[in-house]
C-alpha cells in the first residue's frame, strides 16, 4: 500500500505539470512496447466505466489468479481483484475519469526491468480500458523484459463496436458556446447537425434522424422531451444543466450493445461532475447585449432589438469524509430582458403601425383591457441546480446519489407573420426534477450488479401573457392581421409528464467472455390538457366587409369559435394514461484474442399501456375498425451483433448490425386519448345568423366581452358529440417503430513524419446505413383522391373545418446512408495541449415523416 500512495502523490503532481508528464508517458509507451493500454466499447446508457486487466508471463501466456491492485487516486478508493482461469479480471461500474492507477498486489511478482505500476489511466464514459501486466512465475529462470523479443508495437487506439463520438472534460471546457448548451459540443461531430434557426430549438439530428427519435441520459435518468414537442434534445427549452456540471458526454449513434434501447436517433448519455478528496470548484458569470451582438447580415438590418442576457453560477465539490463520502453542488441563473415581437411591424404582411394603434385604443376604449402594444420587451429567466452525493462503502460496493432541478419560462411568438399585441403571446413555463440512485457491487472477482433507480418530474404550462380574456383576431382588407387577448391554443393547455426507472443489470467474466444480462422498466405517466378555445375566439373582418376595425368598436364580430370539454368539466377531456416500457437482455462480450472482439446478443422490450381510450362509433361507422388501440402488448425482439478487429498496430476495422427500436414520441398516443371525437370539441362555429337563440346568445356574449365567461356562460351548452369530429387515432395492426441499423468504419494512426507533420494522427472512415423496418405515417381516413398533379403527387379531396380522421399507421418506407470521414490530432505545444477535428459527412436520407 505504501508504494502504491507514493505512486499516488507523484500522479497528483503529474497532472499539475501536464507537459513534461505526457512526453514522459509517452515515451513510456514507446519503450515498453508489452505494457498496453487500449479501449473497448462498454455498456450503453451507462453512467460508469470498465476496467479489463490481463496478466501474462515473459511467453505471452495467461497467468491466474494473480491480484491487481486498483486506485482510484481522486478518492484513495483502493480494491484488490484476482485474475480468472484465463488471466483476465474486468472491473465493473467505476468513476470516470481518474487517474487510475493498476498494480500487481504482490510486486514481487512484477517482471524484472518491467514498470511496477501503470498510472495516468483515464476512464473514458463508454468506453473500457485494458491494461496488460506482465509478471513472473516465481522460478529462479524467469526471462526479464530486455529479453523478450518483441515483434510488434500496439498503438494505443479506442475499440469500439459502433458509430459514436465520446466527449471528455477538457473537450467540453475548450468549446465555446454562447447559449451555455451540451449541444454546442455535438455539433463539433460532423455527424450531428444542430439547426439553431427554428422555433423551440436547437433541433438536433443525428445521423438523419428525426430529432423526437433521440434520447438524452443525465446519470441515468431520460431527460429528453419523450412527448415529442420540442425539437432540441432536452425536456426544457433550454439546456436542463450547466456546461460546468458535466464530466462527460457520450453519444451513441448506432451501438450494438444491447443495454441500448428506447431510440431510433441517437442517445446522448451525460454524466455529472463528482467530489474529490481535494476541494474544487468554480465560479462564474457572462453578459451580452445589443451592443454586442451584430444587428446586419449581408447588409440587411436583422432588428434584433435591444435586449441583454445575464448568466452567472458556481460549483463546488469535495470531501464529506475523505476517502469515503463525496459531494457537488453546481448553481447557474439566467436572465434576459429582450424584444417580445420576434421582428418589427414593418416586416407583418398587410398591416402598419397605424392600424396597430387603432386596434390598441378601440380595446382599451372600448372593452375596457389593455392589449399590449406590438414593439414589447419580455423578461424570461432560468435556473439550475445539482446536488450529487458519491459514497464508496466499500472496497466492494459503490453508490451514487444526484438530484437535479431545472425551471424557466420562454416567450413565444407561434404566428410571427401576424401582428400579435403582447396579450396575445405566451409563456412556456416549465419544472423539471430529476432523482437518480445507483449501486454499484463486485460479488466475486467475476461477478458484478448494477441497481439503478430512477425519477423525472416534468410540468408544463403554457400560459397567454393576458390569460383574462377571449382571443380576438382581426382582418383587415389587406389580408393583414392583428391578434389580442388569450392565446386560443393557451386557454387550457398543460402537460404533466413522470417516469419512474429501474434498472438491474448483472456482469459475470468468465474465462475470455463476458456475459451481461439485464432487466430496465420505464413507467411513464401522462397528463395532457390541450382544450383550445375555452374562453372563445371572436373574429372581424374574416367575411369581408371595408372596415374590420371599425366592426371591432361597434362590437360586431363575424362569427366566434369556442370549443372545450363537452361534459363542461375539463378533467372529463384530459388526455390521461401510463405507458409502461419492460425490457430485457443478455448478451455475450468475447475478445477471441488481443486483437478480435466479438459482442452478439439480443434485447427483449414489450409495452404495457392499459388505460383504455373513449369508444367513438363514428369512427368505427366511417373506417371499419375502432380507434381504441393503443400500445399494450406491443413488442421489440431486438438483435445485435458487433465487431473489432485490429488488424495491426495502427489499422482497425470495426462494425456491426442490429435492430433498434422504441422511443416513440408519446404525443402519437396521448392524441388517442384526447382527440377521440367524443369528449372534446375542438372549436365550434357560432354566427348570429343561425337565427334564434343563436342570435340573442352571440349578441349577449359580444356586450359582455372581454369578460373570460363572456362565451363560455352562452355556448358551453351547444357542446356534445358531433358525429363528423375529428379523431385520432392508431391503425389496429400499429407495431412498435424499429429500423435496421448497419455500420462499418475503418481507424487509422496515420505516421505523416515524413512530410513533417509528426504521428498520431487519427483518420476515420465510417459508413452507417439504416433501413426502416417500421416507421410511421399518418394519412386522413376521410380523404379521397380526386387527381393527379403534374409532378405525380397526389390530388385529395378537401374536407371541412374539423371533419378529419388522423390515423397514424406503420411504412417500410425509407432509409438514410451516412458517410464520415474524420481526422484528429492533438498537439503539445509551449501554447499549451491543443487538440484539432476536422470531419466530413455526406447525408442521404429519405423519410416518409420528417
């Protein structure tokens, strides 16, 4: 022990002085060509690290039962494991990071002239490090390593059995981003295309996918929107954690390890920074304005308006009790204060200022309430919190506890080719909690657990900024028009959504195989109120007429729309069920010798979803079947199979096929649940010349107005079923989303010294084709073709307002060939360590629904 804590103390100061260590450890690797270090692909959605050692004679042959010592130098957590039958220990649910440092327990043992130690090992999240020892048989003859004959020299390369892109610490610290995002570190990746341009974004896609087909891991819990709204990679609208709490990223386009599941897209696994026994911490603070910010493109003036943007935060972490007990705590706000038209009057098709400011003075002398002006500013902020506790019990057992808060609200603008007065927008508020526990445990030498538990609390409210009264939307001759009031999609629209995970996954090493099986159950529970038009929509202008304005002071509207729950009681049209996702897997991890890995093996996933959603015999009159499917008893059986193989010291190919499949985006479902055509009416139409008592109603609730009852007290009465509603619904013979997924890539050490450009460069050439074998799409049962454009689409009939049938059904249709190539290097320079990408990705992808 005491040789191994001065091994510590002298890794502690290598890491301070970070130049002079790596030529060293590099010239180490150089020297001692049969002391190797590599990586392998390890288990997927994971929030840890492996640690695969071998230990051989001066022959090459497998040496059992020999103990390695293992530290973990941030935390002096230090356990000994014993090599199996074939000379092989792997070390299951460590840290990432490090350094770690590997020795032989009985030194001994260490072959004459042979390092004592390997140190500076740094776990990298989904990945496995290997390290091989050499040792001696304990004879009076034994060879030293001068006298082996060394026939080739590995370099050091990453094996993976599939398309990914790992991001470390230092990588994520030495990316700028202005939005303070993980995802400003994916698009670094040629692969991942972040479109910053859209509303509710950034949307993200990797490799071709559609952006509601990923999935997002923080320690373990999902994190992403699996309602399917927004188009970023998160469940808020912005980042649910600080770049400063992030250890690692690690994103998984098509890995063939079955503990993967739940996505079509891709999965970004991120796991959070943990305490040391030394304190650390940071703090923090960024500023931005107009003045800051250019305001022209190409000569055009983008009128981004005034605006300013306030982040600040801080993290601190360290030890509780050293050794033993951990904890960080990361903190950031954001605020700002900007424009809430998303561009000037000018830019609105049909309208001027002047029509805005009679608009403005008719409803504030008219009706009574202050609609906003167009040019307003709006204050949104935001705030994160993560509290994270790391407590080695044991030499055996390890647990991790992380409790995650992220909350804020963004204004929205949904119609900005519209003059909306600011009464008219609305707020996306949202919360979001996230607890996660984990348990780490070595039974034997062989045999390793991993309890995971899970919780995610997601709420969100879209509230108008004036949430007092009807939406009023005007006209004007000029096809022009001037929104106020509630948002009519805003009236009554909530979404609360909680997943509860458990995870039991179970290793066991035996001779050269590793053998993984598993149980996860994902229990997502859903509440959706989406009732638009519950206080009413009163429109001018919409038949016509000189003056829509003028129509608008004489409170003489056109028709108004209101909508709601049919029973008059809101809870009666809430979409409301649980969607139970159980899986199950075991595969076979094989390393055939030092250069082949074999990994094959199968994942199980079948639904339980037993909220039965309202009968409609409309429905069933009009198409033939009913449109009470949902997904219960739905299934995935879900083959994988992966390769590496290094073909020599510099070349490895690697690749894989399997299935993938799930993650589908519960909006799909939730819309069987709300739009059954029976419990909801989306709007009806009321006009004062449908005659008696129409007439009399529609004039009370126009004097009344901008009273919010004003509608609802006159109209609530004429909802009910309508035989011609729409109506979502699933397709009876629905299965499960999945696409083939084919991958082969080729990594190369490319040695360009003779052109003076020096080693290691590393070249990847990756080939990754997916083939839906179930996709989706959504046609309209009502509609009929009539014709044929001239371009070969076709030509449907139109229907009426409100009179569809959305049914969503499975395709075959469609598949995407992504080709990359990628070049990396790294740099010690007297500037500092410099590291360097460059990648290529050509995308062909066809998708029936994109």
């Amino acid at each position: 022990m005491s040789n191994l804590k001065s091994n510590m103390k002298g890794m502690m100061m290598g890491t301070m002085l970070r130049k002079s260590f790596l030529n060293t450890s590099t010239a180490m690797a150089i020297a001692l060509a049969s002391t190797t270090l590599f990586s392998i692909q390890a288990e997927a959605q994971n929030t840890t690290s492996v640690l695969r050692v071998r230990v051989i004679d001066a022959a090459g042959i497998d040496m059992p039962n020999m103990s390695v010592t293992i530290l973990h130098v941030p935390t002096g957590r230090t356990f000994d494991r014993t090599t199996n039958s074939a000379g092989v220990l792997v070390a299951k649910g460590l840290p990432i990071g490090g350094p770690y440092i590997v020795q032989l327990t009985d030194q001994s043992r260490v072959m004459k002239d042979a390092p004592k130690s390997i140190g500076n090992i740094q776990m990298k999240l989904g990945q496995a490090e290997s390290v091989t020892l050499l040792a001696n048989r304990g004879g009076n003859n034994e060879l030293t390593l001068e006298e082996i004959v060394v026939t080739s020299q590995r370099v050091l390369t990453a094996l993976r059995t599939g398309a990914g892109r790992d991001f470390n610490q230092d990588t994520i610290e030495g990316i700028a981003s202005v939005n303070r995002d993980f995802v400003s570190v994916l698009e670094t990746d040629s692969k991942i295309l972040v479109d910053d341009s859209v509303p509710r974004g950034p949307a993200v896609s990797i490799a071709g996918a559609n952006f509601r087909f990923n999935s997002v891991t923080i320690d373990g819990v999902a994190q992403n929107d699996n309602f399917g709204l927004s188009l970023n990679a998160s469940a808020t609208q912005r980042a649910p954690i600080s770049m400063d709490a992030i250890q690692a990223i690690n994103v998984n386009i098509a890995p063939f390890d079955v503990t993967y599941g739940n996505f079509l897209g891709g999965n970004i696994n991120i796991v959070t920074k943990s305490g040391t026994n030394e304190f650390h911490g940071s703090a923090y603070g960024f500023y931005t304005d107009q003045g800051l910010t250019g305001n022209t493109s190409k000569g055009e003036d983008l009128a981004i308006g005034n605006f300013d943007e306030k982040t600040f935060g801080a993290t601190l972490g360290g030890p509780i009790i050293k050794d033993k007990l951990f904890f960080f705590a990361a903190y950031e706000k954001f605020k700002t204060s900007r424009p809430a038209n998303s561009q000037t009057i000018e830019n609105i098709p049909g309208v001027t200022q002047a029509d805005v400011d009679r608009a403005i003075d008719i409803f504030k002398t008219e009706y009574g309430f202050d609609p906003g002006t167009f040019a307003a500013t709006d204050k949104d902020q935001d705030e994160k919190i993560l509290l994270k506790l790391d407590w080695n019990i044991n030499d055996k057992h390890r647990a991790s506890a992380t409790y995650q808060h992220a909350g804020g609200d963004t204004i929205f603008d949904d119609f900005p080719e519209l003059a909306i007065l600011n009464s008219g927008r609305y707020n996306v508020n949202e919360k979001l909690d996230s607890y996660s526990l984990q348990l780490f445990s070595d039974w034997t030498d062989n045999f390793s657990t991993e309890v995971k538990v899970g919780y995610k609390d997601v709420e969100n409210r879209q509230v108008s900024i004036d949430s007092s009264t009807p939406d009023f939307l005007i006209i004007l001759p000029t096809g022009g028009q001037i929104a106020a009031g509630g948002d009519r999609f805003r009236q009554r629209n909530t979404l609360d959504n909680t997943s509860r995970v458990f995870r039991l996954k179970a290793d066991y090493t035996l001779n050269d195989h590793t053998i993984t099986g598993g149980f996860e159950q994902e229990r997502n529970s859903v509440v959706n109120f989406f009732l638009p038009f519950t206080r009413g929509q009163v429109q001018f202008g919409a038949f016509g007429g000189p003056d829509p304005l003028q129509a608008l002071q004489d409170r003489a509207p056109d028709f108004i729309l209101f909508g709601g729950s049919n029973s008059g009681v809101a809870d009666d049209a809430a979409g409301r069920f649980t969607l139970t996702t159980n899986s199950l897997y075991i595969q076979d991890e094989w390393l055939v010798s030092d250069s082949l890995t074999l990994k094959f093996g199968a994942r199980y996933d079948w639904m339980v979803n037993n909220d039965e959603v309202t009968f409609n015999q409309n429905f069933v009159d009009r198409n033939g079947f009913d449109n009470t499917e949902n997904l219960d008893g739905k299934s995935l059986f879900l083959p994988r199979f992966g390769f590496n193989w290094q073909a020599d010291d510099r070349l490895t190919i690697r690749g894989g096929v399997g299935l993938f499949g799930g993650g589908t985006p519960m909006i799909m479902l939730s819309n069987s649940y709300s739009g059954n055509g029976i419990t909801r009416t989306f709007a009806g139409f009321f006009a004062p010349f449908f005659g008696e008592p129409f007439t009399s109603l529609f004039a009370d609730s126009i004097a009344n107005l901008p009273n919010p009852d004003a509608i609802s007290n006159n109209f609530q009465q004429f909802l009910g079923v309508n035989p011609t509603s729409d109506v979502d619904a699933l397709s009876p013979d629905i299965e499960l989303l999945s696409s083939w997924k084919y991958n082969l890539a080729l990594d190369y050490v490319a040695d360009l010294s003779s052109l003076g450009m020096g080693d290691d460069w590393d070249l990847t050439a990756e080939v990754i084709y997916t083939d839906v074998k179930n996709g989706y799409d959504i046609y309209d049962g009502r509609r009929v073709q009539v014709g044929t454009a001239p371009d070969g689409r076709p030509i449907y009939s139109s229907q009426g307002f409100n009179d569809s049938d959305y049914i969503v059904r499975n395709t075959n249709k469609g598949s995407s060939t992504i080709i990359s190539i990628d070049v990396a290097k790294s740099f010690d320079t007297d500037f500092g360590y410099i590291s360097t990408t460059l990648g290529y990705t050509h995308q062909s992808v066809k998708d029936v629904r994109s």
